[in-house]
C-alpha cells in the first residue's frame, strides 16, 4: 500500500498536478489498513468503507501540520470521494451528476485526477476506455441543456405581462420560440420574443401545436448531436 500511494503521488508530481491532487493521491488509499478484512466467500481481502475512514484520518493529519482550512477540506473531499463509479455499463447520468453535486463543477476533474494517479499507481494504463468514459459522462452531465429555460422569457412573463393561461398552448408557443431562437440567437430578447409571442398566441390550436412540437423535436435532435460529438470527443460509445 506505501509503494501504491508513492507511485500515485510520484503520476501526479510527473504531471504537474497541484498541491492538494498530490496530498489527496498520497493519502487517497491511507484507510485500507484500518478497513482490511478477509472475506471467506470470495477467498480475499476487502477494504470497506475505507475511503471513509481515510477522510478521517486526513483530516487529522492536515490540522496537525495546519494546512489551510480550504486546502484540507478539499484533500479531504478527494479522499473521501475517490471511489466513485465503478462498472461503465451500469453507471448512469444521474449518478454522475450527484457526483459532480457532491465535489461540485469546480472540482469534478480534480477527482478525475485523483482517478487517474489511483490507476498509474497500480501500474495500469493512464487512460483506458473506462476513464475516458467517465471523462464523457462528466462532460455530458456539466453540459448546458438546450431548453425553453435559454429564452429571455419564460412562462412566468407570458402569465405576467401577456396574460397568459397555463397549459398546453404555452409550452407549445415556448417551444416554438425556441426553434426559432436556435435558428437565429439574435432574436433571444424579451422585445422580440414578446411580440413573436403575441403572434403565436393568435395561432390556432392545431397550427400551433405543430409549431411547438416542430421546436420540441429540434430540440431534441440538436441535444443528440451535442452528445454524439462529446463521445465522439473522448473516444467512447454511446
């Protein structure tokens, strides 16, 4: 395990990485010693639990030698988050985004990171499929979504200053701004989407609705592309 941590930190000192990826990659594995236990069923040790107990023992360790609050809290988010995913073919979007929640944007790639001297560390490629699946999934999950949520207006302005009733006709006449907006992001300000509101308003039931589920499949299409193009980016399946 002490050879395992020096090779992690030794990656991320050959890779430049800051001070708190190299704290976090010496001291990512430090529970497993308290954790190790010996599993008859499968004829092997397990570490349970032991990036819980390392959080702990790192938090210790970083107050006794007065590392900055803001240092420590993040080497100890690292450690405590290190395990994180496992099996590509199960894994879902969701879960990553609770991850991304739990270590937040700023640092998701820093884990990344961390993910990366944890593999080198046990002499393993540096960026097999499975890593730059995660790299993928992370990039797809901070993606801005393409959504009626971009527009300068949003359905709250159509019931304040247009009258507006809630209901179907309004995620239709949204949806239409929407595809019009894509087509010509210029268009994207309270004015114009006011007026072009009041003129969809004036559609009829059936010419609207085609409009607005026109918007909701361009949507949805552009939002496929995106992805594509992402795994695409990394190397990776969808």
């Amino acid at each position: 395990m002490y050879q395992h941590l020096l090779h992690a930190l030794q990656h991320a000192a050959d890779k430049g990485f800051s001070l708190e990826i190299r704290l976090a990659a010496l001291f990512h594995d430090i529970g497993k010693p308290a954790t190790r236990r010996y599993d008859r069923t499968k004829d092997k040790y397990t570490f349970f639990g032991h990036e819980v107990v390392g959080a702990r023992m790192t938090k210790k360790i970083m107050e006794r030698m007065n590392f900055s609050r803001i240092t420590t809290n993040l080497v100890v988010s690292l450690v405590r988050n290190h395990m994180f995913f496992s099996d590509t073919e199960q894994i879902t979007l969701s879960a990553v985004r609770r991850i991304i929640q739990k270590v937040t944007p700023e640092h998701i790639w820093e884990l990344m990171q961390i993910r990366e001297c944890d593999r080198v560390g046990m002499k393993k490629a540096e960026a097999p499929y499975r890593l730059r699946k995660y790299h993928a999934m992370i990039d797809e999950a901070l993606r801005d979504p393409i959504s009626v949520g971009q527009l300068a207006i949003d359905g709250k302005y159509l019931m304040d200053e247009l009258h507006m009733k809630p209901g179907p006709r309004m995620g239709w006449i949204l949806h239409a701004l929407l595809e019009e907006v894509l087509d010509n992001p210029l268009i994207n300000t309270t004015e114009q989407l006011h007026e072009r509101a009041l003129d969809l308003e004036e559609q009829d039931e059936v010419t609207l609705k085609t409009l607005g589920e026109k918007g909701r499949e361009r949507k949805d299409d552009l939002e496929q592309q995106e992805v594509k193009a992402l795994h695409m980016k990394h190397n990776v399946k969808k």
